[in-house]
C-alpha cells in the first residue's frame, strides 16, 4: 500500500475522531506536505508539463488542484476555530 494512502487515512481519522480542535491543523499539514511535494517530484511536474499525455496530465491537475482545495479549506477552519476560541475567552 502507497505511505500517501496511510498518511491520509491516518490523518483524516484523527481529524474525524480526535475532539482537540488543534488537530484539524492536520488539515492544512498534511494536503500541503503532500501540495509541496509533488510539485517538487519530477513525476509531478513531468506530468503537469505534457499536456500531450492527457491521462498522466489531468490525474495530477486534478490531484494538485484537490490538495490546493484542502489546504484553503484546512486554512478556513483554523481560522473559525481561533475566532470561535478567542470569542469564549
């Protein structure tokens, strides 16, 4: 099994059943580790540079696309969650 399936399982489990609310950083973390490298891969951007090879091309727009999605969505809920935090206090 790909450590990138185990990484993401792992975290989203945590995020999910863990009621710390500092965990859901986890959801910027991991999607932007995963963001940074595979623009860094030369798989990554091999693929992203050949348009040409349609099935390779879009899996990793579409990939880098998602991972972009979760780390803003990531970055929204830490937001709430420190608004909410210090709205308590």
């Amino acid at each position: 099994m790909p450590p990138g399936v185990v990484i993401l399982a792992v975290a989203a489990l945590l995020i999910a059943l863990v009621p710390w609310p500092p965990v859901g950083l986890l959801g910027v973390i991991v999607p932007l580790f995963f963001l940074v490298g595979g623009i860094l891969s030369t798989t990554g951007r091999t693929n992203v540079s050949h348009p040409g090879q349609f099935g390779p091309f879009i899996g990793t727009v579409i990939q880098f696309a998602s991972l972009a999605i979760g780390v803003v969505a990531g970055l929204a809920s830490v937001v709430e969650w420190r608004a909410g935090s210090r709205a308590t206090a």
